[in-house]
C-alpha cells in the first residue's frame, strides 16, 4: 500500500469519526434538550409525544367551556355513566366464566351476546357503547352500571362520560352546534375528535372556550399495538382550578323550554319568538323555528339558522317608527283628524279595512292599524327622516350587545351572524310612492324579531336605545368571576326620539288592545299593550304573510317585552302570533306570581 492510499484511507476513517461525532452530538442534543422543547405546530413536547403515540385513550370530556342559564341550570354537558370498551387480546375472552359474564352485560344493554362480542372484538381503538337512538353514547342506568361493574370483565370498565348536547331537537340557535375541525393533533390519535364552534356562541367564543386538554381513559401499547400486560386502564385530566371556564348566559332556560312547547302547540313552522327584559332588554328567551339538532346539523337545510336575528318585512308594526318620526319632526300631532275611505288613491296603495276607518285621530289611526294614515304620514317626512329615527330606534344596525378590547377580542360579538335588516334599498329613489310604502312596512324594510323586542324596551326607557345581551359572566372552573359583560346602551344621537314621544307610543300601545286590532287580548291575566302587524311577502312566487305582535306586560309596571313573528303563513290566516304573543304573557304572569309567593 502505497503513501497516497493511506492518506485517503486516514482522511475517510477522520470524515467518519467527524460524522459519529456529529451524530452522537445530535443524539445527546435530543435526549437531554430537545425532550422538553415544544415540537413545531404542537403543544406537546417530543417526550410528551412519544409517550402519546403509545397510548390509545377514548375522550371522556374535551375540556370545553360550559354554559348555564342565569340561575346556573346547565345549557351543555351532561355527564353520564358510559360504558367504555377497551381494545383486548382476543384469548382472554374465551374462558366459559367471561362468556357467561358477557351474556349478562350484553342482555343488560339490550343486544345479544354476539353482536355485543363482534363490536368488542373488531374495536381497534377504545370506543364508548352506542345506544341504537342517535350517535352518542349510550346513558347507562344505576342497574346497568352496577352490573357493568360487578361484572369486573377486564376491557370493559363504567367511566363518567360528559355530552356536549343532548340528542333531541331544540329552538337555541343561538347557541350554536360543534363541527370538525381541519386542524390536527394529538387528540386526533388518541381516539377522540378535535371540535371547534360552528355557529353560534360556540363561534363567537371559540377562543375562550378551549380548554388546556381532555379528560381521557387510556392504555398503552408495544410496538405491535398491543395492550402492555399489566398495565392497565387509567384515566388522565388536566389539573387546573381555572379551567375550563363557565359561561353564565341571560337565557331562562325553564322559559325557553316552556316557550318551544307553545310554539309546537301553534302549528308554527317558521318564525320566531324573542322575551326580553323591559328594564335592560337582557335576552330571557330566544326560539327560532324549524327547530335544530346540534348533533344532526344539515347546511344545505339551514335549520341551524337563527331567525330571531335574520331580518324580514315587518308591515305594520313598523308604523311605529312612523309615528315617532312624525311626531319628532313636526309634521303631525297626537290629535289630528284623518280621514280613511279604503283607498290611497295612489301608489296602488289601500287600507286592509273595507271601506275605511272613516275620520280618526293619529292615535286611533296607531290602534286600528290604518294604511292610509300612515302612508300619508311617511309622504310628509323626508326619506333621512325616516331612517335616522328607525336607526335611534335600533332599526337598519346591530343592537346586540357588544365591546370593544375586552378578553383579547379587538370586538366581541357574542350573537352571531346578526342581521342589520334595511330601510330604504340605496340602488332605488326614495320618492313619494317608495315613501308611503315604507310607512305601512312593506317594500324594502326588513328587521329582525330581536330589533322588534328591543324597539319596544327603548319605547319604556324613555327612548333610550338598549343593547340586548345574551351573556352576563364567564367564570373560572373555581367559580372566581373572570369577567362581568355588564349592561350599556347606546350613546344618544340627534336622532334619538325624546321621552315624551316614548311615552306617548307606549301607552298607544296599550290603546291597540283596548280598542284596536288587539282586542284579543284585552282580558289577559295581566293588562297587555302591543302592536299588531301583518306583511305581504313572496315566498317562491307564491304570495304569502308575515304575522307579528309585539309588546309588553304588565301594563302598570313593565317586566317583559315580547316579539312573536310567523313567517310565510297563508293569506287571510287570522294572526296567529297575537295568540301566541298572549300565551307567552300569561306563561311570564304565572312565573311571575310563583316567584312572589316563594318570596324570591
């Protein structure tokens, strides 16, 4: 061997050690620093990881937020005993005693033997029992579980299982269903379904209703994905007194249960229906219909979509708004004299009572609904007239409660996908026809039944335009208040409709029951004020009508306002949401008298 080959041979053994050096180096580096650093993307560490990829768990609870009603009755996440089968080695369930301990828990869950031992030996992951009603897991009863238990079949074990929603249709649109989510982790290989909000506040929350991690039941396995022997089955939570939080909601979860069962009763099939409180417009209740599953979500269906904050055509209850303008501009007064034949005589435009209402003051025009009144009314105001007054009014805007800055939102909004609705269409000129169609409520005005329950709180507070809010706290898991969502109104604008105008259209309102088209309602339990409206709309070139009554009670000391809406209900229906608007206010009066009597 010659000089020139030892030297290569000296240079190839120094690059190879230099590279053992380099990787041995590397390898240090990973054991001792790298273990405990995060891993890109991640929140987990590579040691963290490791172990994960060995374990195979099934999520007893993600570790999502909570909601409640405001007396603390929960909205989300029951827990229920479950049954929670473990992936085994087939052998140990082949001696007699086992089979004959299967043969009891499968009679129990109301399945046979072999169909409950088929499911339990193709389980490659652990998985939680099914009923045979719905995808969730199946709620053992206290016999069940007991005999589960007894029964001590390793495999099988009776663990605490939280559902997110129960499966059975309900009107809280606003409060939204859980989709899958894109993004992955580690949660996704453990068996369990990274979720985010949909809809809903489980949206708009989204950020703060992540947990730190799940509640999960595990195992670890070999490189083979077999159980290790011996050790085990262990349930692993995070442990942390803050969370995850609670969100305490405004919603009286007993009244909107209770008002969901009235409006089945109904025969509504669209609409919506929307209890405020008449002091500081906090939602109590809130029902969109059709119903929804927040488990069986269809989008193409679009059940899920809230209606008390979609926008459709108001008709007469829109007059309201004209009233006030009127009145706040000058260009009519409480008792002018009118006079109504039936017809407009123009504009096509006509009074929906035959032959007219004869001559009628302002006030009896507001009671008896008149066209021709209101129509003349909205021809003397200018088109920003009108709009700045419905927009004081909380009309053709957002009014849900919100702010700005607050919990690391730069605007938190906790309604979702609420509707501004519209007065006038921008693209159209705002002529004398366009004018006096606006003031019955029809052509281009929509709003949504949440601006018409709060049109009627601004009216009982002096005008001042209210905020409705749907959430009042969050809370750590400790109970410690996080933060309080306190109640505000809107700033005053020159719009704004003085007090006196208030007071005179809330007690108009009172004027429709007593003597105008909601005579109805004149006997309630309590005295009732309101205001009735119905308008025309097209519905898939078919004519149809929107029917709606808003209002409030008690008359001498306001507690609740209430919007009912019916949507695309039949022409020369008679209007069934003065019914029901009734209903809902003799529901509110005896829940008013219960709490009285219990000194509450």
């Amino acid at each position: 061997m010659n000089l020139q080959q030892k030297k290569r041979i000296f240079y190839s053994l120094v690059i190879l050690t230099g590279m053992m050096v380099i990787l041995l180096f590397r390898l240090v580096y990973i054991q001792i620093f790298m273990k405990t650093m995060l891993l890109p993307n991640s929140k987990y560490t590579l040691q963290e990881m490791s172990v994960l990829q060995r374990e195979r768990a099934v999520v007893l609870d993600s570790g999502r937020g909570t909601f409640t009603d405001r007396h603390g009755e929960s909205l989300t996440d029951e827990t229920i005993p479950a049954a929670i089968l473990f992936p085994v080695d087939r052998s140990s369930v082949k001696s007699g005693l086992v089979e004959t301990k299967l043969e009891q828990i499968a009679e129990s869950l109301g399945t046979s033997a072999l169909s409950f031992h088929q499911a339990w030996q193709n389980l490659r992951e652990p998985s939680a029992w099914r009923s045979n009603v719905g995808d969730g897991p199946m709620s053992l009863s206290v016999s069940q579980a007991n005999l589960i238990t007894q029964m001590d079949v390793s495999g099988i074990k009776v663990l605490p299982y939280r559902k997110r929603y129960s499966d059975n249709l309900s009107g809280m649109q606003w409060l939204g269903y859980l989709s899958q989510s894109a993004e992955k982790s580690a949660l996704t290989n453990m068996g369990g379904n990274l979720k985010h909000g949909g809809a809903g506040l489980e949206k708009t929350l989204e950020p703060l209703l992540r947990g730190i991690g799940p509640t999960i039941a595990y195992y670890t396995v070999d490189g083979r994905n077999n159980p290790l022997s011996g050790a085990g089955i262990r349930v692993k939570a995070p442990n942390n007194p803050y969370y995850p939080l609670r969100f305490t909601t405004t919603i009286d979860k007993r009244l909107q249960q209770q008002i969901e069962n009235l409006t089945n009763q109904s025969g509504m099939k669209q609409g919506a229906v929307v209890v405020l409180d008449a002091h500081n417009a906090d939602i109590m209740a809130m029902v969109s219909v059709p119903f929804y599953n927040p488990l069986a979500i269809h989008p193409g269906i679009g059940e899920w979509n809230n209606k008390a904050i979609q926008a459709t055509t108001p008709g007469s209850i829109f007059k309201t708004v004209i009233a006030a303008a009127a009145l706040e501009a000058g260009v009519t007064s409480p008792n002018e004299k009118f006079h109504c034949n039936g017809h407009y005589k123009k504009y096509g435009l006509s009074c929906w009572k035959e032959g007219g209402h004869g001559t009628l003051t302002l006030e009896q025009a507001y009671a008896e609904s008149c066209n021709v009144v209101f129509a003349t009314l909205a021809e003397r105001l200018e088109s920003a007239q009108i709009e700045g007054t419905a927009q004081a009014l909380g009309m053709g805007r957002r009014i849900g409660w919100e702010d700005n800055d607050i919990l690391g939102y730069s605007v938190l909004k906790p309604l979702d996908h609420e509707e501004t609705g519209t007065i006038f269409d921008s693209s159209s000129l705002h002529d004398g026809g366009v004018r006096a169609q606006t003031g019955i409520g029809q052509r281009d005005v929509t709003m949504t039944p949440l601006q018409a329950a709060n049109l009627v709180v601004t009216l009982l507070n002096r005008g001042q335009l209210q905020a409705p809010r749907i959430l009042e706290r969050i809370s750590y898991h400790n109970g410690q208040v996080m933060k309080k969502l306190t109640t505000h109104t809107y700033p005053e604008t020159r719009s704004s409709i003085s007090p006196e105008t208030a007071r005179l259209l809330s007690s108009w309102m009172r004027k429709v029951v007593t003597e105008g088209t909601g005579k109805s309602l004149a006997h309630a339990e309590w005295p009732l004020a309101g205001k009735s409206g119905t308008a025309q709309v097209i519905l898939k070139g078919n004519p149809k009508n929107n029917q709606w009554f808003i209002g409030y009670g008690p008359v001498n000391q306001p507690e609740y306002a209430v919007a009912v809406l019916f949507q695309n209900v039949a022409p020369d229906t008679n209007n069934k949401a003065t019914a029901l608007f009734g209903q809902i206010m003799g529901l509110l009066s005896s829940a008013t008298d219960s709490l009285s009597a219990s000194g509450r």
